[in-house]
C-alpha cells in the first residue's frame, strides 16, 4: 500500500504566530501535523467544536503554557494551518471568541481564495 502524504501548507500570519512558540512546542505541533498529512490524527488532535467538520486543533500544555495550532483538513487537496496561539485564558477550557472570530475569518478568506 502506498501512503500519500498530503502538502501542510500555513496561513503566512498563523507561520509567524506559531514561531514564537518554544522550540519544544513546535516541535511537537510539528509531528502532529505530520500525522495529519498521512492521513492519521496525534493524540493532541482535536475537532475545534462550532467550525464545521475537517477542522481540528492540535492542544498542548508545555512547561505549563497553553498552546494551540487550528488547521482545516478540508480546503483544497493539503493540510491548511489557520491559526496558531498561546492560551492565556484563565476562564476554563474554552477558546475565547475573539480567537474563534479569527479562525472563522481566516477559513472563510482562504476558502475564497482557493476557488
């Protein structure tokens, strides 16, 4: 069986966001993200709930930060990576709205812009 690793490509501001990530951290979204392009889901890897299907966010808590990459599995023929942050949030689990109003604007724009 031949397994087909699909393209991770990144939204360029979700890119410099996720670089100011520890290395530790990134590193670790990166393998996730491998995962996904083979067509698996990592352990970190969760539907984001409220964005439609095929959109998932890789959670990690690192040196006790809260760190988050939302990718749409869905968009083209690759692995799209939409946002990346550090939670501050201290209010639970939830994600805050603005984060959530961001990702839905950029999913939206770059929808369009692969028509």
């Amino acid at each position: 069986m031949i397994r087909t690793t699909r393209p991770v490509s990144w939204i360029k501001v979700a890119r410099k966001e996720f670089e100011t990530f520890p290395e530790g951290a990134r590193s670790i979204c990166l393998t996730a993200l491998i995962i996904a392009a083979e067509g698996g889901k990592a352990d970190i890897a969760k539907p984001m709930k409220g964005m439609g299907s095929g959109v998932f966010e890789l959670a990690l808590t690192h040196r006790g930060d809260a760190f988050r990459v939302v990718y749409a599995v869905q968009i083209a023929d690759g692995i799209w990576v939409v946002h990346a942050f550090q939670k501050k949030s201290k209010q639970g689990i939830k994600t805050p709205k603005r984060e959530t109003d961001l990702i839905n604007e950029r999913l939206k724009r770059l929808k369009e812009m692969l028509r």
